[in-house]
C-alpha cells in the first residue's frame, strides 16, 4: 500500500489478510444525501441499558439466535427546534400566478436538489450507516457505492461479530466518522483501526484502507449494520442511547434496504442457512444451474418467514427511535434499476452523481420465481394461497407448469382463457389474468438491458416480463399513462380515438393551426418549433432531451417523433412530464438507447406491409399540396420530387420504414446504410418489449386485446379507422405488377417483421379465446 505513514502497519494488514481475515476484504458499502426524510416520532419512557432477552437458538438458527426487539424510546423532553437560519439561501421561495390554474403543477424541489448534487468538499463529509436485517440487496448496494472514490466502507459488515466489546465497537464508530485531516493524525487513526481489528475480530477490510492522500478525497464514510440484538449483531451489548447521541454527534445519515416481499426475503434465508446457497457460494447459485431447485420444509420455513417479520419490525422500529434523515432503498426497484438507484444514493449522501460500476461479487443467489428455487412449489403455494402472503408468490402464481411455458412458445391454436382457482378473490384473478394476457419476450438486446441497468443478459428476459406486468398494472389502475408508439399509416389515429373516450389525452390543436389535432401527442412537444431547414439538419435530427427538458417543456422537443429523441432519464421522466395525460403517442423512430423498465407500458399498431406504403405515398402527396416547399415527410426523414408516382417516390423513401423506426435514429436517418438480419432480429426484440402488439387488419379483436390489458371500453360507439386523404389504401387494387415488385423490395425485412408481430398478437388474442380460425365480433 502506497501512502505516507502506511509502511509496516500496512505489511501487518497484508499479511492479515491471509490469515483470521481472508476473504473478507471485499466491499466498501454505501449510502447517500439526497432527499432528506423526516422519520416518524416515537414516543414514550426510556429505559436506560440493555435487556439481554434469551430466545429459543433453535428458532432463529444460528448466528441470528437470541436476538429480541428493540423497544429503546426517545428522551424525555422537546428537543431545539432546528436552526432556520442555517436553511440555504438558494432555496428560495416560489413564486404562484395569482391567475394559475388548480391543475398546474410546480416542479418544487428541482432548484434545491440541484444545488445539493452540485454540493463539492464545502458540503461537509457525510457519514452514514446502511440498515438491514439481510437478503435484501444491501451487500450488492454497498459494494457498489463502496466502489465510489469518494466513500470509505472499512469493510463488509465490520460489527456483525460475536466478540466484539460495546466500547470496542463504539470505538470503532467514532474512527469510522473520524477521518484524519493530517499525516500524523493518520498514522494514529490506521494503526488504531488494526487494533481494533486484533483485539475484537472486528471485520476490517484491510485492501479497502485508504492512503493518507485517498483519505483525503473522502467526502462519506460509513458501513452495513443490522439495527437489532443478536447473537453477531453489530448492535448487541450495545447502550442504545449512548449510540443515539453518537449517530446525532456525527451527523450520521440512514440508508434503509427493505423489500418488499416478504415471502421472497424468508425463501432467500431458508436457501442460504439450511442450504448454504447464497452470495458468497456462487458455483452452487441456481442461476448457473437450473436443477438445483431444492425441497421446502414447511415447518422450518414458517419459523424463518416469521423471523422476517420480526426483523422488518426492528428495521422500522429502529428508524422511528434514532430519527436520522434516511434515505430507503428498495430491494425490488434496485434490482429493476441498478444504475438510477445507486445514483439516487450518491445524490443522498452528497458525493456526486458519478456511475458507480454495476458488480457482480454479490449477486443474488438462483432465479427470482419461487417456481424455480423450490421443488414442491405446489405445496408451498397451496400453503399460502388463502393467507396475506397470496399476492407474494409471484406473477406466475399457482398457475400450472405449463402455462409458464405457453408464454415462451410461438403463437399456435387457441388455448382458453385460464379459469379462477378456487378461493382466490376477483382482484388475484384480474392478477392472475394480466400474468397470462401479458406475453413473455423470446428475446431482449444487450444494449436495451445494459440501458435499463440490467448487467446480466440471462436475467434480462424474465426482468422485462415483470416490468411489463408491472407497468400494465400501474396502468389499469390510471397510476400511468399508456404510451403508444404512433407507425406512420397504421391505425393511430383510430387508436388515439379509443384512448380518448377512456383516458385523458391531448385535445389541444396544433400551434398556430386550429383545425389540426395532434394524434395524442402532448402539445409541448410542438413548441419553439425550428425553421424547416433547420429541421432537415442532421444535427437536431440526432438531438437529444434530457428529463430537465423534457419535464420542463423547454426548447424543442422533437414534435409528432419527440420519443425518439429521449435520453434513458427523459424516458423514464415522460409520466411527470405530461401527469394529466393517459395516454400518450410519437411517431417517427424509437430512441437509440432504448430503457426496458419503464413504469408504464407500451402498445404498437402494425399493418400490412404493401397497404402502408400505398397509404404513406398519399400522405406525403396532401402534405406536399396543402404545403408547398415543405418536405411532406414526416420526422423531415427524406425528400423526394414533388408530384413524383408511387413508382417514383420509393427510391426516395427509406427502405424498411418499420424496422429501421424500432431500431432507432440512427438507422432510420442514415437509410442510406443496408439494414441486415441481425438488425431485424434486434426490431422483433425490440417488438417483445411492448405490452401489446396490435394488427390494423384485427382491428375489433385489437381493440378487445386493449381494452382487456387496461380496463377499457367501446363505450357503445364503434371508431372508424383513419382514411388517408384521397382515399382507403389497397395494394391489390393500386399497385400494379411492376410497381408492387419494386415496392416488395423494400420491403423485405418489413414483411417478416409484421409476420412476427402476427404471431405476437395471436399469443395475447389466444389467452382471450380467439385462434387464427376465429375473429371477434363488433
């Protein structure tokens, strides 16, 4: 180790690592400023010095015997109201038009937090404690903050250990958040901490002990505790109080891991004692082997769920009595989305908003369906099916087998819809409805799932079902809009018409054009429009918007194609963006970098291949007539000589509109360069990622598939379908025999993507009863 001060206390350290300590050296852990949360109060009297409580060792197994709840209450008295005078002045108050509408919304905290992740070393060193009871992320959450340069972990779970004294424990807290600011100061504190580390087994991470000059770019420290009394608990013997008033000393912020499935959390501690499968035994992880479902004891297993729920109760225990600004972290949206999470962190604790690597030394252990990690599924469902943990066992539920497997395989005959198990009430078989009516992807791209923060491609698959689940679910209930990806010339008109008798869409006409709506694109998206010229530029082709723009409605946005120019955060901001919308459309392409994980879901209208270009020559025809000298293309895509025949006009229109449009920008404005299979194999991927993939040529049994995914309706009124200026398209009848040769090929790889979206239409119209045979009825 390089450093002033560091040389024999370092040769110590290295060959320690050999020895009491080898293996534990791994992470630096982590944790954050950003959203500074008020806990709740906890009231009462306070009783001084700790109760060792024995419980049944057998119960709670190993190092987790003996532990009780923490009933510590705060102090007696009010405390100081805090200093306002200390309160930023660039947080000042915001200014409301005395003539603002109630529905207006005011971005409110974007000035301040602004100003906090802007926050450099004058921001003070942050110190923090990450709270967690286990299997809940926090090691891979630590180890990937503890990346960071500019935070210090002293090692994994450094107190979890049994013979650690309380004042050798709070010694080590105090170095902890003691960082030193000289060189002799950091001769004593490095040598103090590895003795510590003799005297206590405490669990001190000696490759993660920092240079004096690395200390020195430290803006937080901290380490992972368990908040409760244990048998190896950081917290046993400790005086609550004592530690209270250390915590309000320092300064210390909470990072809170939870999940939210309970059932889950238990499942994970049941393989990891009574199987020994968890994240430090990766060769036995049933990731890597799918046969290694293992058998449940249902007796032992009801002792560690009900040790789950013990220990949730300390966690939230533990957060009202120290009542520590605590930022909460979610084990199910970190595994969603790594990437913005840890960010979120960073933001927190004031470190920056730096990308912390995405590791894998602490991945989770075995797939995330119980289906998979437990042999007797059926049992174990069975067991909790009528309990309040029935909405835990996972999308899947007590369905059979083979109705997983129905979701994986290519489109066939009908199969009926799935009948309600016995018991189950109507909103678990809505549940269980949307689990079968929302399709499992054949495949994902790599460059979508690292864009969605998912760093394992094996995962991704089953990562993006959920969120589609997720997102369709959030959407039925009107928690998120439905965002519709508008195909020039397939329906979108019509679909917009559906949308709008069932949601909020957009009913402004086009600026400065009254007779003109906007097909449910959000009116912001056409303002500050640039000059035609400077719309065919390449350069604002290419452009991007952030979330900032875009949630701000700043600048131009991209128009009727605005989605295609969104960055992964925009896309993920588009809900607070327009928040009064339910459904909102973009033509044009989607963006380069496409994020799997949105929290709300998306459909697509698909059409005949031959009858779109027949219907996109006419459009581009009026456009050109109704306005001379325009392009008439839409996204300013291309251009071609006015007046020019359908045999014309094709040389100049990109080839395989569709497909080049679901890859993205790039490859739809550079038509010039040849698509190839592979890119057509990475569009039908791209096609797997939508909620719903419709067929203008299916339009009822299109509309039914709609209106089962979100709760809609016809509501007694039957929408005609778009009709292009100067008539309905028909390629059989307009297109003669040389023209339609031409046509076909450009078209190639657009005719075996439709036929692909077919077969993903007719699995969702399966599970409603429809086969190819059959069509629905108005």
């Amino acid at each position: 180790m390089s450093g002033v001060g560091s040389g024999s206390l370092m040769m110590r350290a290295q060959d320690r690592m050999k020895g009491t300590h080898a293996g534990i050296g791994v992470v630096a852990m982590v944790t954050v400023f950003l959203l500074v949360v008020s806990t709740m109060s906890f009231e009462g009297q306070r009783g001084h010095g700790q109760q060792q409580v024995g419980l049944d060792e057998a119960l709670m197994f190993e190092e987790e015997g003996g532990r009780h709840v923490v009933r510590a209450q705060s102090r007696a008295g009010d405390r100081p109201p805090p200093d306002l005078g200390s309160l930023r002045a660039s947080a000042p108050a915001m200014n409301v038009s005395a003539s603002a509408d109630e529905t207006d919304t005011y971005h409110t905290y974007d000035k301040v937090l602004s100003s906090l992740r802007g926050a450099g070393p004058e921001g003070g060193h942050k110190n923090f404690l990450i709270f967690f009871s286990g299997h809940q992320g926090s090691s891979w959450l630590a180890d990937m903050v503890g990346s960071m340069p500019d935070v210090f972990v002293p090692g994994f779970e450094p107190l979890e250990v049994q013979n650690a004294t309380a004042s050798e424990k709070m010694e080590f807290i105090r170095r902890t958040f003691e960082l030193p600011s000289t060189v002799e100061e950091y001769n004593t504190w490095i040598g103090e901490l590895v003795t510590l580390s003799d005297a206590a087994g405490i669990r001190l991470g000696y490759d993660d002990l920092p240079t004096f000059e690395e200390v020195l770019q430290k803006r937080a420290s901290g380490f992972k505790i368990r908040p409760y009394v244990g048998k190896r608990t950081g917290f046993r013997d400790l005086n609550l109080l004592w530690l209270k008033d250390t915590l309000e000393k320092y300064d210390v912020s909470i990072v809170l891991t939870t999940r939210q499935n309970t059932l889950k959390t238990a499942v994970s501690w049941y393989r990891a004692r009574e199987k020994g499968l968890n994240q430090f035994h990766l060769t036995q992880s049933a990731d890597f082997d799918a046969d290694q479902r293992i058998e449940f004891d249902m007796g032992k297993f009801q002792r560690w769920l009900g040790f789950v729920e013990q220990s949730d109760r300390e966690l939230r225990d533990s957060i009202a009595f120290f009542q520590r600004p605590t930022f909460t972290v979610d084990y199910e949206q970190l595994r969603l989305d790594p990437i913005t999470t840890v960010q979120q962190v960073a933001q927190f604790l004031q470190v920056g908003d730096q990308q912390a690597p995405i590791s894998a030394r602490f991945r989770k252990t075995g797939s995330d369906s119980l289906r998979k990690m437990i042999s007797n599924f059926e049992e174990f469902c069975n067991h909790f099916w009528q309990s309040p943990y029935q909405g835990m066992l996972g999308v899947e539920s007590c369905e059979p087998l083979q109705s997983r497997d129905a979701r994986s395989s290519p489109a066939g005959d009908a199969v009926p819809p799935p009948s309600s198990t016995a018991g189950a009430g109507a909103s678990n078989s809505s549940h269980q409805g949307m689990a079968n009516l929302v399709t499992y992807p054949n495949g994902t791209n790599s460059k979508d799932c690292f864009a969605s923060g998912w760093s394992e491609k094996s995962d991704c698959s089953d990562l993006l079902y959920q969120s589609k689940l997720r997102a369709v679910l959030r959407a039925r209930s009107r928690q998120a809009p439905v965002f519709f990806k508008h195909i020039h010339k397939a329906g979108g008109t019509m679909l917009c018409s559906v949308a709008s008798s069932n949601v909020f869409t957009e009913t402004r006409s086009l600026p400065n054009v009254d007779t003109w709506g906007t097909d449910c694109v959000p009116y912001e998206a056409f303002l500050s429009r640039p000059s035609p010229s400077l719309l065919a530029n390449s350069l604002l082709k290419f452009q991007t918007v952030d979330a900032d723009e875009l949630t701000s409605h700043q600048g131009w946005l991209g128009g009727a194609c605005f989605f295609g120019h969104l960055t992964p955060s925009a896309q993920h901001a588009l809900p607070r963006a327009f928040p009064n919308l339910g459904f909102v459309a973009s033509e044009g392409p989607m963006p380069d970098e496409f994020v799997l994980n949105l929290d709300y879901p998306l459909i697509v209208m698909m059409r005949d291949p031959y009858d779109r270009i027949v219907s996109a020559h006419k459009w581009w025809q009026f456009m050109t007539e109704r306005f001379p000298g325009s392009l008439g293309s839409i996204c300013s895509t291309y251009s071609a000589p006015t007046n020019s025949t359908l045999s014309v006009w094709i040389d100049y229109y990109p080839d395989n509109w569709v497909t080049r449009s679901l890859l993205g920008q790039r490859k739809l404005h550079n038509y010039h360069k040849p698509l190839t299979l592979e890119d057509l194999e990475r569009a039908k991927n791209r096609l797997e990622a939508f909620a719903a993939v419709l067929v203008l040529e299916e339009y009822d049994l299109s509309l039914k598939v709609v209106e089962e995914l979100f709760g809609w309706s016809n509501r007694g009124t039957r929408t005609e379908v778009n009709v292009s200026p100067g008539g309905r398209s028909d390629s059989n009848r307009e297109l003669d025999d040389l023209t339609r040769q031409k046509v076909a090929s450009t078209i190639q790889l657009d005719l075996q993507l439709y036929q692909h979206a077919h077969d993903l239409f007719w699995k969702q119209a399966s599970q409603l009863g429809y086969g190819k045979s059959r069509r629905a009825t108005a």
